[in-house]
C-alpha cells in the first residue's frame, strides 16, 4: 500500500542521494521510538554506502541497549569531542522523533548552526520551522510508522534488512505500548506485518523491551502504586510523584520510570494521570489521557512541555517536587468537564 500522506518525499530523497555524510539525532532521554528509528534508519544507510553516524544527547535505558547497532551510538554528554567533529564534517542532518531542537537540549544551539541541510521525520504537533524539509504528521502511531511511509516513499525499500526492521518494529512497538495506544489506523498493523515478514521474532522483541527489568525497578513500581500514588475521583485523576531519596533507595537507574504513568489509568474511572520524577535541577512531569483530554494543551499552559493529546511531558524548574504536585491539583477544577467524561 502507498502513503497518501502529502509530503515532499522527493526532496527528502533528493538530499539523501547527494549526500555522504549524514548525522541522524533525536531528543533528550531517548525512548524506544527515538532510539528504534534511528538505529532503523542508521541500517538503511549503511545499507545504501552512507557514512552516517547516530548522536543522542544522553544516556538512554538498559532495555533498548540490544538492539543491532547500539554500540555504534554516540552519547554527546560522554563524548562532546566525537560529536563536534561528527556535526563538522556532516552534510545533511536527520533529526527523528522531536519537534523542536530545544528537546535536544544541551547539543541544541550546535544543530541549529549546523550548515548541513535539515530533515525533520516526527510526529509531535507545532514542529519548528527551522528545517530544509519537514515529514510531520500527528496522526500516525510513532516516528517509527512515518520514518518507514518515508523510505517506502523514497524508494529505498530495498535497502531495508533484518536489523532495520528490527529497530523499526521496536519504535513502533515501545510507542503503542505493544500495540494498545495510538493504533486504530489499519496502516499501522500492515506496516507491523510487512516489518514481521523480515523474519522478526514478535515475543522475543517484546520479552527485550517489556520484560527486561531489574528486581529493584519492580520493587520501586510496588512502592510507587502501594505508599505514593493519589487518586482524586472528584476529578477522574491519579497520580504517582517520587524524591530523588525514595528513587535512590531502589537503585533507580535511566528507564526505570518508564510506564509508571499509565498504571493509574488502568484504574476504573480515572481519565487523566500524571507521574512527577524529581531530578536535581527540575521535576520532570509526564501526563497520559483517554479520549478527549488534551493533556499537551495543559502541560504547555500549565509548565513547560507539550506532545500529543493523550500523551506529553515537560519539566518544572521553579518550584520543587510538592509545590509541583501542588500547583497540579490546584488546575484541575479548570478541566473538570473533560475530565469528567464517561
């Protein structure tokens, strides 16, 4: 099946050709869309001769760490030098799976000076106007489902492998949480089967990726949902909110948070939850929904952050982990006739 999606695929493909050395890059705290499209794309280039090379701005978690290629990864916080030199020689710049450079945050102001021309393949709303050519659309399930519409477009289809579509299916897979969320378009499911028919093992990925976690990460989602979670049912609303203190008592490592904002909604009659994750210089807020909550229009206007309508995060640097929560609750009456919806 093609895309009717209305983008300039041509350019896309055009700048690709001509280009040698290519840079692919993706937000801060990179999950398994970002890190599954990157390394998909990463083999779809080798596998066309491209010297390409893929930049994350941190760390990113343990359970992504198997996928083919991972240890060809730069890690900009741990290896500045590398990754200026990669920007300076880099003709063409493929960002994935954010939609403002500041999501990169500390290697930002680099790529916004970098002369090599620009691609944006994502799928968050109100993408930056800053890119040569823009392949944006909310409407799809992950940057992973559009990064594949793209090479289809292009016409690189055969240049895809085992190990892309490997990573590819992880994208997808991580960013529907196993095909529950954001996936009512059948395109999504017939992109799934064309990754599968590759050969993928479906449970072994999933084992990978869901099923990879440490004793402590357990332990600390028991203590999450037993002494820290707080449902207010007046508001169809629950939350879950952690110190720095209660995150080392369990080991906390990167991605041991991941999903914890979505256990309050498994609960009957709450539509909006939230998971607030003190850092040392921020809290770091997550927000999830059903229906017609738009949780990226209340986290834009409420903190600094935004996303999709059913999923966003963003970050609060004025006040600390209470006042946050505080400040939290003290919102929701604004919200209480979409939040008390059926």
């Amino acid at each position: 099946m093609q895309s009717n999606i209305p983008f300039d695929f041509n350019k896309v493909k055009e700048l690709i050709l001509k280009s040698e050395n290519i840079c692919i890059v993706t937000h801060r705290n990179p999950d398994g869309d970002a890190i599954g499209s990157s390394l998909g794309l990463y083999h779809v280039l080798l596998n066309m001769n491209k010297k390409v090379k893929v930049i994350v701005p941190n760390e990113y978690p343990e359970y992504l760490q198997w996928l083919p290629s991972n240890e060809k990864v730069f890690n900009y916080s741990t290896q500045k030098d590398e990754v200026k030199k990669i920007f300076e020689s880099a003709n063409l710049l493929i960002s994935l799976d954010f939609n403002e450079l500041k999501r990169t945050e500390k290697f930002s102001e680099q790529l916004e000076n970098i002369s090599a021309k620009k691609i944006l393949i994502d799928h968050h709303p109100y993408p930056q106007d800053i890119f040569d050519v823009k392949i944006s659309d909310i409407s799809v399930s992950s940057t992973a489902e559009l990064l594949y519409e793209t090479i289809i477009q292009c016409g690189f289809e055969k240049y895809l492998s085992k190990n892309a579509a490997i990573c590819l299916f992880t994208g997808l897979l991580t960013d529907t949480i196993s095909f529950s969320v954001n996936c009512s378009n059948p395109r999504t499911f017939e992109i799934a089967s064309k990754l599968l028919a590759f050969g993928l093992n479906k449970e072994y990925i999933h084992k990978k990726v869901f099923d990879n976690y440490s004793e402590s990460r357990i332990k600390l989602l028991g203590y999450a949902l037993s002494k820290k979670m707080v449902i207010i049912p007046e508001y169809n609303t629950g939350y879950i909110w952690l110190t720095i203190d209660e995150q080392k008592q369990f080991d906390f490592k990167i991605g041991d948070s991941e999903g914890f904002v979505n256990y309050p909604l498994s609960i009957k009659g709450v539509n909006f939850s939230a998971l607030f994750m003190q850092r040392d210089d921020h809290i770091k807020i997550s927000f999830r929904s059903r229906g017609i909550i738009p949780v990226n229009e209340i986290i834009k206007t409420h903190f600094t952050g935004g996303g999709h309508k059913n999923a966003a995060g963003g970050e609060e640097y004025k006040l600390n982990i209470a006042e946050t929560v505080k400040k939290f609750v003290s919102i929701l009456p604004q919200y209480a006739d979409v939040l008390k919806q059926d």
